[in-house]
C-alpha cells in the first residue's frame, strides 16, 4: 500500500552525505519498475526508464534529511553537536535521537546560564547513556551523524514525521515512476546533500541532460495559528511553483503543468516560497539551462520530528506528476 511505502521511506535514516540506507530502502521499491537503477559519484540514486518519443524527463526529490553531526564527545560520554542543514536547536531540545549504526540517545542543554530559548548549537548535547568518554566511543564516534528519531503516525487525513522533507516526495516519485504511463524516458532521481546546499541535483541533471524536469520538495503553509502570511493550505491541493529564494520557474512549465491540473480536476495551489531553496534551482542552472518546474507539499512544522501532511495532497501529486508524465507535448522555452 502507498501509505505503508511513505512511512518505510521516510522512517529510513539519511541524514545529508549519508544517504545510503534510505536509498537502498527506496531502490528495492523502485528498482522492479526500472529499466536501469545506479548511483552516480556523489551517490544520486537514479532509476531510469526508457521511453519512445526520444525526449528525456528527469524528477528530483531529495533523500537526504537535516541532522546533528558529533564534533567532540566530553570526558563524561556526552557528545556536542554541529548541525547539518538547517537545525534548529531549540526544537533540537528534548528529543530522541538515533545514528546509523542504531546507538540511540536524547538531547538536552547546558542550563546553567541559559533559558531554552536561548540555547544554541553550542549548550546542545547528546546523552547516549554513557557514563565515560570510552564507553561513549564504543558507540559513537567524531563525524556521526544523528537525526530525529522517527515515529510516523496518522491523525485524520495528516500523517506526521520528521524527515517528511523530503523522504514524503521521494515515495511521491517512486509511486508515480512505478505506475506512470508515458512515451518519454523517465529518470527518477533521489538526490543527496539538498539541505546543504542543492548539491546533488546538479550533476545528476548535467548528464542526463533532461528535456524537462519537475522537482517535487515540501513547502511551508499559511495554515497555523499566527504564522507568516502564505498562500497555501494543507489540504487544499498540491502546489505548483512560482518562485522560491532559489529559483523562477519558467511561466511555460507553470503553465504546463496547470493544464496537466485543470484537465483532470486535480487541486492545486500557486506557491511562492518567500525563503527556502529547492534541487529545482540546482537543475535550472546546469549546462546552458534546464526547463525546471516543481510540485511540492504544504507541510506544516518543516525540519522537525512532526512535519505534517495531508494524504489528500499527497494522492493528488502522485495523480499529478502521471498526468504530467503522460503528456506527448513538452513545454518549450
Ligand atoms: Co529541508
Ligand atoms: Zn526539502
């Protein structure tokens, strides 16, 4: 079932430059639908299948999630931590939190001279239940990576987790890649190392050279009690993007992709994105350019351990992205 593929993808751990495990999860999904599945250098994780027209699609969704990077473990087995992306650290307080190898711990702050809100990376640590810096090393060593520990659950129509950002999009695509009907070559790519930076998109992009390409990514809501004003429910329908701080996309793939909309009743919602980047920016800017459009999800509380979404805009992005895939005629520029 679709619902129980988001949540084995998204409880994966992946944290950026450690994407392996969640992208070996999201292969063996993938991989029975493809003509062709491979990692490239930088890891990108690329599920390809050949079409007839000769025109080549390519769809980007990041597999990569924020995390806490171990810089120093104290003599105590405490661990200190950097963040990878964008971590907040007072919502980094009071939470569990696993590694690759499975060591678990929970975090907490130095309050002697500081309120919660006042903490930041630096009065952050790691408990992992141990009583010494040996005992700590034993699990634990400089350079790992922990992320929220996940824990996926429904309430309604919303489903919650971290890591929704962008695991949710990555079974998107791989729901949609399994089941599309199109004529065109279709290169599903999980991307890494988004939330540092959009690095992974770009090379992937400059050699598979795509004659269009959609980037599917969550985006924030105006949905919450006293939050800044956006044009996006959660709910009321996927949404096509204007402009985030990263990227315009062409009025021809926004239009495009509307009419893939309209023709077959599914709801959709303009998004313009006042901060926050996505692959869509990094894809644009490869080679002399490339037609880049995205689709993303109205997530409430993005980048932590309760990013929530509703399924009803999840179904229709899957429902949108097939249209799209099906279309014979292309945008152009
Ligand atoms: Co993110
Ligand atoms: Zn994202």
């Amino acid at each position: 079932m679709f619902k129980d593929m988001i949540k084995t993808i998204v409880e994966a751990y992946g944290p950026s430059g450690r994407e392996r495990t969640a992208a070996e999860v999201i292969k063996a999904f993938v991989a029975p639908h493809a003509d062709k599945v491979y990692y490239d250098a930088l890891g990108n994780l690329i599920a390809c299948k050949k079409g007839v027209s000769g025109k080549k699609i390519m769809l980007a969704t990041h597999m990569d999630q924020i995390g806490l990077i171990v810089t120093h473990i104290d003599d105590k087995g405490f661990l200190r931590v950097s963040n990878v992306g964008g971590v907040s650290p007072t919502v980094s307080i009071a939470r569990e939190v696993m590694f690759e190898n499975g060591a678990r711990g929970v975090t907490s702050f130095e309050t002697e001279k500081k309120k919660i809100t006042e903490a930041g990376m630096p009065e952050l640590f790691i408990d992992i239940g141990a009583k010494s810096r040996e005992e700590a090393e034993a699990k634990v060593e400089v350079g790992d990576v922990a992320v929220y520990a996940p824990h996926f659950f429904e309430m309604g129509r919303f489903i919650t987790c971290g890591a929704l950002d962008d695991r949710l999009c990555c079974a998107i695509a791989a729901e949609a890649f399994n089941t599309m009907e199109t004529e065109h070559d279709v290169y599903a790519v999980f991307t890494v190392q988004e939330e540092v930076g959009c690095r992974g998109a770009g090379p992937a992009a400059y050699a598979i050279e795509p004659d269009l390409a959609i980037a599917l990514d969550v985006t924030a809501t105006g949905d919450t009690p006293k939050c800044a004003a956006m044009s996006v429910t959660a709910g009321n329908g996927p949404t096509i993007k204007v402009m985030d701080s990263s990227v315009i996309v062409p009025v021809s793939v926004r239009e495009f992709l509307k009419k893939c909309a309209e023709a077959e009743n599914i709801p959709y919602q303009y998004e313009v994105l006042r901060a926050g980047g996505t692959d869509t920016s990094a894809i644009q800017r490869t080679k002399d350019g490339v037609l880049a459009g995205c689709i993303s999800i109205g997530t409430r509380y993005i980048h932590s351990p309760v990013e929530t979404a509703s399924m009803d805009d999840i179904e229709n992005a899957v429902k949108l992205l097939k249209a799209a895939l099906r279309q014979k005629v292309l945008p152009e520029a």
